[in-house]
C-alpha cells in the first residue's frame, strides 16, 4: 500500500512521548511507505534526536519546545537538501505535528 502509511491505523494514534515518535517513524520502514515517506522520516529522525538530547531521554512527553525546536532545525537545513527535497521532509513534519497536537 504505497503512500498510505500516514494513513494507516498505526498512524491514527496520537504521539504523545518521542519514543512512540520514533516507533511511528520505525513503522514506515517496516511498511511499504513510498521512498519520499521513508526519506522524509529519516531526515527529520536526525533532527528529533538531536533537539530531544537538549530536553530529556526518549520517555519525554513531546512539547512545543521540541517541536519549535525541530522545525528551527529544519529550515537551518534548507541549504542542504534540493527545494523539492525540502518540501517532500517539511510536509511530512507539518503532517506529523498534527499527530502530537
């Protein structure tokens, strides 16, 4: 089911600690996710490890800190991935806050 992994039911339930973000990221490669889910997934994995570090371990609750923090990330980034690129990894985070919100 190519590009229904955001739709799947795992992807229903609401994220509410990093560690049940990072076990909805897992999921999209154990699925059959399209290559820009899978890219989009990894890419921001990176940047999530990076800002939870600044405020906890992976039992954190997702806060707006991390989330601003992660989507601060992400811009800085901008000059490394291709416009394209970045518009497949910041639909992707803008579609995933709306699971932790």
């Amino acid at each position: 089911m190519p590009n229904n992994a955001i739709s799947s039911n795992n992807s229903n339930k609401q994220l509410t600690t990093v560690d049940e973000l990072y076990q909805y990221l897992d999921t999209l490669f154990e699925q059959d996710s399209d290559s820009d889910i899978l890219f989009a997934g990894g890419y921001l994995r990176g940047f999530i490890s990076l800002v939870a570090t600044e405020y906890g371990d992976e039992s954190q609750t997702i806060s707006v800190e991390l989330i601003e923090g992660v989507s601060q990330k992400l811009n800085q980034a901008k000059a490394e991935l291709t416009p394209q690129d970045h518009a497949i990894v910041t639909n992707f985070w803008l579609m995933t806050q709306k699971r932790m919100m």
